[in-house]
C-alpha cells in the first residue's frame, strides 16, 4: 500500500528527522511511502512553481492508498492535501504528538485519528492504520 506523507514543510528542513521518522515507521509496516518535500523537491533541491508543486502532490495523492497527516504544526496545505484526499475518496488518516489541536473539521473527514507521545508510540500507531 502507497501513503502519502502530509506534513507542515520548512524552507530549512528543520524537520527533516520527523518526517524520516514517519516515513521509517509506515514502512517498517509495509508502506510504500511518498512525501513531496523529500521525493519530488529533494529536500529543496528542486524548485517547482507553485501551480507544478501542487499538480505534483495531486498527482502523488491520486496514486496513494492512504492520506497521512500529521498535524503536530498547523499549516494551511495541510488542509488542502486532506481535503482534495478526502473528495477524491481517498482515506485520511490524522497523527499528532499528543497536546497537539487536531481541529474538528480535520477530525470529521479523517477515517483515524492517533496520539503519539515519541518515536516508539508512532511505530505503535502505524500498525494500527488499516
């Protein structure tokens, strides 16, 4: 099964060790993973117009099985990958580190919603995404 990665994104990677860690544990259960910032930007190596970017991260969710989205940081594509997801009838599933504002909209179209508390804890929650 192919899952789509959906995290807030920075300009400096700075969160470059989340998102392998997300990565690392979806496919230590069997995912095949893709996420934009790693695989189509190259960690900011490629530099897309923001009409390409997002006909690329369409694309990349049209193909995906599953919708993750970690929403411990808000961000406003965030919202667009799950709603466009969600429209296309693609399952989104929510993660957070817990204490995190998962906000009621993100809930009702998530089919899943899992707390995280560190990296053992994700590796726990990714089994449970069916």
């Amino acid at each position: 099964m192919k899952a789509f990665i959906s995290i807030k994104y920075h300009p400096d990677n700075r969160n470059r060790d989340h998102i392998e860690q997300i990565a690392s544990a979806l496919e230590a259960n069997g995912f095949q993973t893709v996420c934009v910032v790693r695989d189509v930007e190259q960690w900011g190596h490629i530099h897309l117009s923001p009409q390409e970017l997002m006909a690329r991260t369409f694309d990349e969710i049209d193909t995906s099985d599953v919708v993750v989205i970690d929403l411990t940081e808000k961000g406003v594509g965030l919202g667009i990958e799950a709603g466009y997801a969600y429209a296309r009838g693609v399952p989104v599933v929510a993660i957070a580190r817990k204490g995190s504002d998962i906000s009621a909209t993100l809930r009702g179209i998530s089919r899943q919603v899992f707390w995280y508390a560190g990296w053992d804890a994700l590796r726990l929650v990714v089994r449970q995404i069916s």
